[in-house]
C-alpha cells in the first residue's frame, strides 16, 4: 500500500500551525504558506521536481521543532534559536535521508549581513534556507493570509529595500518575482489549502518502508512534547501497538500501519491549551469538552490522506466504547473493527499505568484490574484485554523499546 508521504507531512505541519498558532500568533496555514512560495521561487531557479519535494517539505517542517522548544522554556531552560533551528534540521535529515537539504532549516533564521544566529552571511548559507527565511519572515510580520492586495506595493519595496540586509539579494529577486496579486490571493485562507495541493510535488512511500518509520517518530516527537505528563504516551502506544501487532501475527504492512495510526492517534491534542492537559484535578464540563474535541481534530487532521482510511478510522477511534458511550462519533461494537478495539484498550492501558497529574505511576498488576473492570461493563473488547495482560506482563513499570532498539523495526 502506498501512502501520500507529501500529503502526511502537510497533516503534520498543520497541527504544528495549531500550537504556533496558539502561542506565537502565526496566522492559520504557516507551514502550507510558506511551502507554496518556496515552490514557486523555486522554479524561477530552474529546480527540478526531487529538489522542489525536498525544499518544499523543508518549508512544511521549518518550526517542526516548536514543541520541544517550548516545553524546554517551561522547564526553565535556556533554549537557544539555534538550537531550534539545529532541532528542526534533525526532523528534516531524519525523514528526508540521503536528499540534499544541509542548512535548509539550521540556517533558515540567517540574515544576509550576517546578524543572524549563527552569523552566516550571504553566500556562506544554501539557497533552501535563503527562500524559507524570506517566506517565513515576511508571512509571520505581515501576515499574508489576510493581506490586503492595496498594500502589495509597500511590501515590495520593503524587500527591495531589506535586500542585502536581512534578506539575501537573490531570495529577495525570486520573491519579487512571484509575489503579484495572484500568488497573494492564491494565499488566502480560501485557496491556500488547494494552492499547496497544487504546489508541492507528490511523492509516495511504502507503508513497510523505513521513512515510514522515521515520520511516526519525527511525529511522536511532536506530540508527546505538548506536555510533561504525555512526554512518552505515544512513543509508548506505539511500541505496545508494534508489540501486540507481533503477538497476533501480522505482516509486516499491518504491523507499520497500526504503529503509524498509534504514532498519530493524539495529533488533534497539539490543539489543547497545556492548562488543561497538566490540570491536577478533575475536569470541569467545559474542559472535558474540549479535551473531547482532540479525537475529532485527528480524524480532520487525517482524513484527506491518500491510502489513511483505515489508519485515520483506527486513530480517531480511540476513545470509542463498545456500548456507544465513547467519542467522538459515539460508535458501538459491531462499527468497531478489531484493530480500532485494540488501539482504544493499548491507549487506556498506557494512560492509567503512566504518571499523570491526577495519578502516580501504576505497575501493570494495579493497571489491569481497571481493564477488566471496564471490560465486565461491556466498554472494552475482554479478548484484548486478556491478550493485553499476557504480552505486557514482562515490562511491568517499564518503558517499551522502539522496535528498531529492540531488534525489529520496519521492513526496509
């Protein structure tokens, strides 16, 4: 089975546009924005469609690092820009393994005089990061989103003028010549969504292949640094999953697509304020509300990826209930297909065994009556949970290997 891999990372990028959103004020469709001008100065210097996937998927991942950037501030470290910028090069190289995108992101805060981060001045940084810089910095002063089209020539003279200053000579060109009304238009929040569609090359993976693998990390990575209390739950849900996939046998493209599904299962939480996931005590039904909501944003997050549907059904089924109690679509046990069943009990076993604001940690002996108890109320496949009892037994109060440490990983 194949799978839109520009199409996943777009998925990605837009719940990071979610927390940037959130935090920093960055306008809706950063990432797709600044991928769609990056592909369109890109072709004015000849790139061909391999350069322009790897420099637009650069431009979709240019704040990938933005969770761990943030919970690092929370935790009273002194987080550098450079560090960001080295974090998110990382996410970059790890999925894009063997094309050529040094600098792209490390350097994409570099200033063409030389005053920014790392003092690269013009020429001693690549041309992907010059366009990424140019395109990030002018949407997020100017938001060009909602730009009104009377104040273009104002913003063409002030990238001429910042040219050979902040913006290199040559970026500073290319944007110029793609940035007439309707390219600016083409940014809107109205047409952004299909201009990246139109913009960005497709390229496709393997469900088994190993960038598969490599993006449910980068992803996992992501999510699991919204917060202290969920920095391993779904690396965790996702080892469990690979696991459990093993011990029912399955080949090796059901064993990747229920290991991505988990990897991505808590996507639409990137959008929970932090007050309310680190919250001590219980819930009030405003808070519960939106907690509940994180299921329907992974299901919108995922929905519309070529080759997902069953990925994204098992993601967003998550905190389904056999008898019709669950959500976020209320479904009962015959809508329920057994690998949704077995991502609801892994996702409930992770998440009443780990520490959490409102419980310490749970050995697997305490965490298992809980299962059966649910299971004896007709909320949770009993079969699962017995299987569940017998593989997770051995790693009781113990974190789960990635399945490549442990000696298995994805096919190659």
């Amino acid at each position: 089975m194949n799978i839109r891999m520009d199409q996943l990372i777009r998925a990605i990028a837009a719940a990071l546009d979610i927390v940037e959103g959130n935090l920093l004020g960055a306008s809706t469709h950063h990432g797709k924005r600044i991928s769609a001008l990056c592909a369109a100065m890109g072709r004015t210097f000849g790139m061909n469609e391999e350069e322009l996937s790897a420099l637009t998927t650069c431009a979709l991942l240019h704040d990938s690092a933005l969770t761990e950037y943030i919970r690092a501030e929370k935790q009273g470290e002194q987080v550098a820009l450079p560090l960001h910028c080295g974090y998110g090069q990382r996410n970059a190289e790890s999925l894009l393994s063997g094309r050529d995108i040094q600098g792209f992101i490390q350097y994409h805060h570099e200033w063409a005089d030389g005053t920014g981060p790392f003092g690269k001045k013009e020429g001693e940084f690549p041309l992907g990061a010059e366009l990424i810089a140019i395109a990030d910095m002018l949407d997020v002063h100017h938001h060009l989103e909602t730009l009104n089209p009377d104040y273009l020539p104002v913003l063409r003279n002030e990238i001429q003028e910042a040219a050979g200053k902040q913006y290199t000579k040559r970026a500073s060109g290319a944007m110029l010549a793609i940035l007439d009304e309707d390219m600016l238009e083409s940014l809107g929040s109205g047409r952004i969504i299909d201009s990246a569609e139109k913009a960005i090359p497709s390229w496709y993976a393997d469900i088994d292949d190993e960038v598969i693998f490599r993006v449910a990390r980068m992803a996992m990575r992501i999510i699991d640094y919204k917060s202290a209390f969920t920095r391993s739950h779904t690396s965790q849900i996702a080892n469990r999953s690979w696991l459990m996939a093993k011990h029912y046998h399955y080949g090796p493209a059901e064993c990747a697509e229920i290991y991505l599904a988990a990897a991505l299962h808590d996507i639409g939480k990137l959008a929970v304020p932090d007050e309310i996931l680190e919250k001590p005590g219980k819930l009030d039904k405003e808070e519960f509300r939106i907690i509940q909501n994180h299921v329907r944003d992974t299901d919108v997050i995922l929905q519309n990826i070529e080759g997902f549907d069953h990925i994204c059904r098992w993601a967003a089924s998550h905190h389904e209930k056999l008898d019709g109690s669950g959500y976020h679509r209320g479904k009962k046990a015959d809508e329920l297909d057994f690998n949704s069943r077995l991502l609801a009990c892994i996702d409930i076993y992770q998440a009443v065994s780990e520490e959490r604001p409102y419980h310490p940690r749970r050995s697997h002996g305490e965490t298992l009556p809980i299962l059966y108890d649910m299971a004896d109320h007709g909320l949770i496949d009993a079969g699962i949970v017995r299987d569940l009892d017998e593989v997770m037994f051995p790693f009781s109060n113990q974190d789960l290997p990635f399945p490549e440490q442990a000696g298995e990983a994805p096919a190659r």
